[in-house]
C-alpha cells in the first residue's frame, strides 16, 4: 500500500511544481505552494514523521500563505518573464538533480535497525537521556540539550534575519509617512 | 475496508490537484486548495489506522484550522486587496 500512495504523492508533487513554473498569475502561486505544502506533508506522513508533517503543514500551508500574500500586496501580483537563455540553467539543475540520485543510491535501506544511522549515538541517547536530561521525550532531550548549540545557533539565524525584516519593513513605512506630510504641506 | 478508503481518497487527491493545475479561475484553484487539504486530512486519518495508529487523528484538527487560515487569507485578500483591511473602514 504504502509504494503505491507515495508514488502517487510524489508525481502530483512533480505537478504541482511544474505548474508553480509555470504559473504567471503570483495568486495562483500562491495557492499552488499551499498545495505543494499539504501534498509534502502527506509524503512526510507515510515516511512515519508526524510531527515533521506537522512544522512542513502549519509553515508552509499556513503561515507562508499568508506572508506571501501580504508580500503581492506590497508588489505586483503579475509575473513578467524576461527573455533569456534557458540551457546553462537546465544544464545545472539536471547535473545537481542527477548527482542527488546518484548520492542516494549508495544510502542504506529506510527501516533496518542495523543501518549505520542506528548504531552510532542513538543506542545511548535512548539509553541515557531520560536519566541525564530528565526529558521524558527523547527527540527533545537530542534537541534542547545534546545540540543545545546547534539549537541556540538556528534560533540566532532567524531571529537576526526576523529583525532585518521587521527594519526593512518599517523604514518603508516612515518614508511613506513623510511623503504623506509632504504632500500635506 | 481502509485500502479501498486509501485509493478513493488517492484518487479525490488527483482529481483536485487537475482542477487546481487547470484553473482557470482564482475561485478555482482556492476551492482545489480548499479539498486538498481536507483530503489530507482525510489520508492521515486512514493511514493511521492502516498502521494501527488512530492517536494521528489528533494532528488531523491542527491540518484543519490551518486549512481555515489559509482560506480565509486568501479570500480576503481576493476581496480586499490587503489583509490587515478593516470592516469598519467602509463606515467612515
């Protein structure tokens, strides 16, 4: 059952991007990637992680959508596209997409418990994180304190790119505001 | 019983995602959107009691207030042309 439902989950992925290529309304874009999101989340479902499907839903189908749209509402809702030559990117996006297959199939099998994956650290975090952390969950444990760094680094990112944002977005606001009163005067 | 559910819900699947590629109107493709996720919310349901995991259903009410959110985002948006408008605006 479960080939047959990811086969046909991933060829309407492959739809759903081609028409987001495709598409020249930036509405439909838009709607098209909520699509894209809830399709994506399905695949992650069938790959048995929940609780990825569930950031990949609420980011992607939720809080994207509307970010997206408050952005048309600050541009042009209408893609022009410009001329140009299409083969040096085809070229790039058809060696990196194959030299990604190429890489996955050396991978080991999903699902075997003796697969590198689950023999290096993961025996002792399942092992000792309960006693060490005092974390009853042990994804949490791995996150918030065995990588509190790599954590605390992420949450830095986005947080630095959240206040370049925020400072773009209000400095259009304040021109905005004195042209107003220019015009006024 | 639940792999004949699966492949009609497969098969729904499809046919909004045609719709949504297709248009030709916004309304369209917001409806297409619409089922989609609610069909998968439908799919997390069934796949999760095909593998004898019923507690999914809990995520499947997060699937559906988010489904809520975007719609309305985008109907509103449609119709206002921004989505911070104000009903009382029209009063004044």
């Amino acid at each position: 059952m479960e080939p047959l439902v990811n086969a046909v989950l991933l060829t309407l992925l492959a739809v759903v991007s081609i028409a987001i290529v495709r598409q020249r309304s930036l509405f439909g874009v838009v709607v098209l990637a909520g699509i894209y999101s809830f399709l994506m989340a399905s695949v992650l479902i069938v790959l048995d992680a929940v609780d990825v499907a569930m950031t990949e839903a609420s980011v992607g189908a939720g809080i994207s959508t509307v970010i997206l749209l408050a952005t048309l509402h600050m541009t042009k809702s209408r893609e022009y596209p410009q001329p140009r030559n299409v083969v040096l990117p085809l070229f790039v996006a058809v060696v990196v997409g194959g030299a990604l297959v190429w890489g996955t199939l050396n991978l080991p099998p999903i699902g075997p418990p003796d697969t590198p994956i689950h023999m290096h650290t993961a025996p002792r975090y399942l092992s000792h994180s309960v006693k060490e952390t005092h974390a009853p969950n042990v994804v949490t444990a791995v996150l918030a304190d065995y990588r509190g760094y790599d954590t605390l680094g992420e949450t830095t990112v986005i947080f630095t790119a959240g206040i370049g944002v925020m400072m773009l977005l209000k400095g259009r606001r304040r021109r905005h505001n004195r042209d107003e009163a220019a015009d006024k005067t | 019983m639940l792999i004949a559910a699966t492949l009609a819900v497969l098969a729904a699947l499809i046919l909004a995602v045609i719709r949504a590629v297709r248009g030709p109107t916004v309304f369209d493709r917001v409806l297409a959107g619409n089922s989609v996720g609610t069909l998968a919310i439908l799919l997390l349901a069934v796949l999760g009691f095909l593998d004898g995991r019923p507690e999914w259903l809990d995520i499947g009410i997060t699937y559906g207030l988010l489904n809520i959110i975007s719609t309305l985002a985008v109907l509103k948006f449609f119709r206002h042309g921004d989505l911070a408008y104000d009903v009382g605006e029209d009063a004044k």
